[in-house]
C-alpha cells in the first residue's frame, strides 16, 4: 500500500457562517460534481448507507451517503486524527449526519471531497 505524505494547498477555503440563521440547506441534485466549488452558508443533511471504509489510508474515511431527496453520493473525509476522535464509531451505517457532527468536524479541520 502507498501512503502520501505530500500536501498540496487548497485553492478554495471555506469559511463558518457567522449566524445558523444565515444557512440554508442544499440537495445534491444542486450541487455542481464538475466544478470545485464551497458552497458558502449551505448545508446538507445526510444519511450513511454503507458501511464505512477507514482501510486504504489510516487517516481518511469513505463513505456513500444518501441525502433527503434520495440521492447517493462517495464522501471521502481526509484529516481524521483517529487518536483525538473515535471516529468509527461516529460513522457507522444508518447515522444521520445533521448540523452538529459536521461542525464538529469542521471544527477539526477535516477535508471533504464529494
């Protein structure tokens, strides 16, 4: 297995919304998969529907999500400090992603990639 230890600066940082009265949700039917894009002040709410995948590198999760419209998409999370989260037990098969554990995931300064 290949492990690299490279990292490449991102070219687009995102920032929290000041107020949770200023975010609205988002489907990913109204996401863009071809363009590199943060959506700012958006969330969205979604569903693990397989079982998590923490093998190709001890630092990152795969997941496939279902959001509210039924849609699926990979979600790969990069960054996962496995030592100051249990994160295994965070993503397990049926959990409902919402607000808080994505906070506190930006909070940790994890990486997504739809």
């Amino acid at each position: 297995m290949v492990y690299f230890t490279r990292s490449i600066p991102p070219k687009l940082n995102q920032t929290t919304p000041k107020r949770m009265s200023m975010v609205k949700r988002i489907t990913l039917k109204e996401m863009n998969p071809t363009q590199d894009t943060i959506y700012q002040d958006r969330m969205i709410d979604f569903t693990i529907v397989e079982d998590t995948c923490f093998d190709f590198n001890p630092n990152a999760a795969h997941l496939v999500v279902e959001d509210e419209n039924g849609d699926l998409s990979r979600l790969y999370i990069f960054k996962i400090d496995k030592n100051e989260e249990d994160w295994e037990e965070k993503l397990v098969f049926g959990r409902v992603i919402s607000d808080n554990l994505m906070f506190e995931m930006m909070s940790l300064r994890v990486s997504f990639i739809w």
